[in-house]
C-alpha cells in the first residue's frame, strides 16, 4: 500500500508546492518528488504540473485527487476506528448499482441488523461501480445489480424483476418527463416515451432525488411501486393511462462460501413478499 504516497499527494495539492509539502511533512523535497513520482508510474498519468506560476493538479491529478482523499481516510479508519468500533460485531458493507434500490438497501440492512444483532454497517450506491468486481474482490458483501452475473467468483439470486410505473402529477403545468440512470433496459423501454413527452427531458441519476423533482414540480416519470405506494393512495401521483409496467431484472450477488449468503437472501426475500 503506497499510503505515504498519496498522503503526500494530497499535502503537495494542498500546499500547492513540492518544498512547501516536504517542509509541512518534514521530510526531503527528493523524498516528496519519488513518492509522487511512484504514484505517476503505478497509474500512468502525470499528476501535476510544474511552471512559473507554481505547482499546479493535471486533469487527471484532480479526478484522482478524491479517490486519493477517500483511501486515506479509509485507512485511518480501518486502522484506527475500526478495531474498537467492530468488538463483538459482524461488519457487513451491501451495495446497489441501480439508485431505485436505496430504499430496499436500507430495509435490507435493518432487517439483518434485527435477525443477527448489532451490525457494522456500509451501505453503498453507485452507479458507475462494477457490483460484481466489487463482490469478487471483497469490498462489498453483497450487492444488488440489474446486470445478469456471470463471474465464478461469486454467485448470484435472480429475484422477481423489481416494477416500476410510469406515473406523473395531476396538477396541470409545463410537462416534464424525468429520465433516470437505470441501464440499457430502462433505457431500451422509456426511450419511446421520452421522446412523445411533449415537455422537457430532465436526466437525474438519483431516484428518489428525482421522485422529490416530480412531487415538487409536477411531470411524469418510471419509478419503483414499492418507492411510490403512499403517493399513488394519496392521488399524489396516478399512473399514466394506457402505459406499460416496466420489469427490471434483480440479481443479489455474495461470494461462494460467504457465511451471511443464506441470511441475506432470506431477509431479502421476506422483504420483497411483504412489500
């Protein structure tokens, strides 16, 4: 692990300098520029420039720049925190690929937390993460993806497609379709509708950041039926005449031999038969 590295990547980002990182550090300049420079190598990116005006981040400097901040804060913690934090404890971190499913990882976690006692606890959305991988290579548990899993380092449970409704408001206003990122299926069935929407387009990422968009605003939008249940009963949202359900696949993903596989699918399983 190359944490004094990054660690000094970060200074010399803050301090703006390589002499102002060595001396905040307190070490050699040489030193502050091989550690950068071991860093430039193992990604194959410059991470910052050198000219008149001082030391400055790359592109790419900046984009790494979070990542830089968020592993070495993942360290202090792992290190540090967590020792004292996980005494008699079972840490599980569970993940979703798709932001529909925020809800569910949060009704999944409290119904573990119930069934084994107190937990540690991760809960991760992000889209852009590859939950398959993240399984595989131990940064997650368990995760919920949309994508059929093939990895044999894993195994996976197709769950019922999970629902979604094309609904919209009842108020009359300037229409407005809200487009969500949920992969190449949702893509292939809303794209028709998309384009008859005789308002805007609005994209958000966030599901229950674009629910809040349409209550607030008014427009239409595909969104999960357990998400939007105490809306459709309060006629705060109806469902948009003539239109087709959309059935989003639902796979969970565990790691062969996982000692919490069992548990998992079955508060899982108890959670989708209630809703």
């Amino acid at each position: 692990m190359q944490l004094k590295a990054i660690e000094t990547f970060l200074c010399v980002a803050e301090t703006g300098g390589f002499h102002a990182a060595a001396r905040k550090l307190n070490v050699t300049q040489t030193a502050v520029s091989a550690r950068i420079r071991l860093l430039e190598e193992e990604t194959g990116k410059p991470l910052f420039t050198r000219g008149a005006g001082g030391t400055s981040l790359t592109d790419f400097g900046r984009q790494f720049r979070p990542y830089a901040e968020q592993m070495l804060s993942l360290w202090t913690f792992a290190s540090h925190d967590l020792p004292v934090q996980t005494q008699n404890r079972v840490a599980l971190r569970f993940g979703a690929q798709l932001s529909v499913w925020d809800p569910l990882l949060v009704d999944l976690a409290i119904r573990f937390e119930k069934r084994l006692g107190q937990l540690l606890l991760t809960l991760n959305y992000d889209h852009d993460l590859n939950m398959v991988e993240a399984v595989a290579t131990h940064v997650l548990d368990a995760a919920l993806t949309h994508e059929t899993p093939s990895d044999p380092r894993i195994q996976s449970h197709e769950l019922n497609p999970e629902r979604l409704m094309l609904v919209e408001t009842p108020t009359e206003g300037d229409p407005v379709f809200v487009n969500l990122e949920l992969g190449e299926v949702y893509q292939d069935h809303v794209r028709s509708t998309a384009r008859q929407a005789a308002g805007q387009t609005v994209f958000l990422g966030n599901c229950m950041m674009a629910l809040r968009y349409v209550l607030r605003r008014g427009g239409t939008g595909y969104f999960p039926e357990y998400v939007i249940r105490s809306h459709l009963t309060a006629r705060e949202l109806i469902p948009v005449a003539g239109s087709m359900d959309l059935m989003l696949p639902l796979f969970l993903v565990t790691r062969r031999g996982s000692d919490t596989s069992d548990d998992i699918l079955t508060c899982l399983t108890e959670l989708r038969t209630e809703g």
